[in-house]
C-alpha cells in the first residue's frame, strides 16, 4: 500500500509539473494524461531519487491537417487534376511542420 502511494504521490507531482508548464506556454500545450499503466511496471519500497533526472518527451501538434486531408483526396481522386501526383518527402514535411513559435517555446522551455 505504501509503494502505491509514492508512486500516486509522483505522478502528482508529474502532473503539477507539467500543469506549470502548460501555464507558462499559455495555449501553446495541450496535455493529455496517461490512459493506461505500462505493462511490465512494478511497485517497489524504493523512494524516488529527489534530485535524479528522468526523460520527458514531448510532442508538439502538427499544422495544417485540413491542407494535408484535401491533399490526400486531390491526389486520391482518379477524376482530379493532382490524381498520382504525390509530394515529395519534403514538400509533406514542409505542410505540416509544426509552427516555428510552438517548437521555439518547446525547445527554450527548462
């Protein structure tokens, strides 16, 4: 029971981390909660190091995926003039690249 309740005790504190986070990025995060415990995770009595590090990834939302849906089906549909002409790898890259604003925030955020 005990372990239970350090391992709730960090996820809360994970959770107001990332409140502040959010806070500090104003609408730029959108944070979305763990649906499920990773399987193969295990209690322990072991207390959490209060100064060891662990890693965060991030994502940061795609733009532009009206364009990228209209792209599809204009390059889906036998009857339109972009039928078969795909973009290239770069071209894709380039539409939904996230705003450069959004990674900015991400990158400088510590």
């Amino acid at each position: 029971e005990k372990t239970r309740q350090d391992k709730t005790r960090k996820m809360r504190r994970c959770g107001v981390l990332l409140a502040l986070v959010a806070a500090s990025c104003g609408s730029l995060v959108e944070l979305h909660g763990p649906s499920t415990v990773p399987a193969g995770w295990r209690a322990t009595a072991e207390k959490a190091d209060p100064n060891g590090r662990f890693r965060v990834d991030v994502a940061v939302k795609r733009s532009n995926m009206g364009a990228l849906r209209r792209l599809f089906e204009e390059v889906s549909d036998p009857r339109g003039e972009k039928y078969l002409q795909y973009p290239t790898y770069e071209e894709m890259g380039e539409l939904v690249r996230p705003a450069a604003e959004h990674t900015r925030v991400v990158k400088e955020w510590r």
